[in-house]
C-alpha cells in the first residue's frame, strides 16, 4: 500500500504525537491513568484543561498591560 493517503495518515499521526509536549501536567494524567483508572485520568485532563485556559488569559491579559505600557512609554 504506497499511496499518497498512507504518507499523509503517517505524517499527521507523527506530527501530532511530535507536537504533544509532555510537562508536569500531561505527565500527571498519564501517571494517574497508569496507577488508577481512565475516569480519575479523565477528570484530572479536565482541571488540567481548565487550568491550561486561565494561563494563556493571564497570558494574553498580561500582553496587552505590557502593550499599553510601551504604547504610553514610546521613549522605552
């Protein structure tokens, strides 16, 4: 089987498991789906989820505070 459809689902698989990066949180639910269940893993993804959100707003809430400031400041 050497069509163009077998080289685009291998590189899509391969890209997706190359872009997954594993930091503390990931590696928690991983840790709690090996040692304990699928449903305490499942819960844990979701509090990491959620956690993941309110840092990209602190994030881009911060961006625009550090915006408004240079825009204020233009001798910096």
């Amino acid at each position: 089987m050497d069509t163009p459809l077998l080289y685009f689902i291998v590189g899509l698989l391969a890209r997706m498991l190359g872009t997954i990066p594993l930091g503390p949180i990931n590696l928690t639910v991983v840790k709690t789906m090996v040692d304990h269940s699928a449903q305490w893993g499942t819960e844990i993804a979701i509090v990491a989820s959620l956690i993941e959100i309110l840092e990209a707003l602190i994030a881009i809430w911060f961006g625009m505070v550090i915006s408004r400031f240079l825009e204020s400041n233009l001798e910096i």
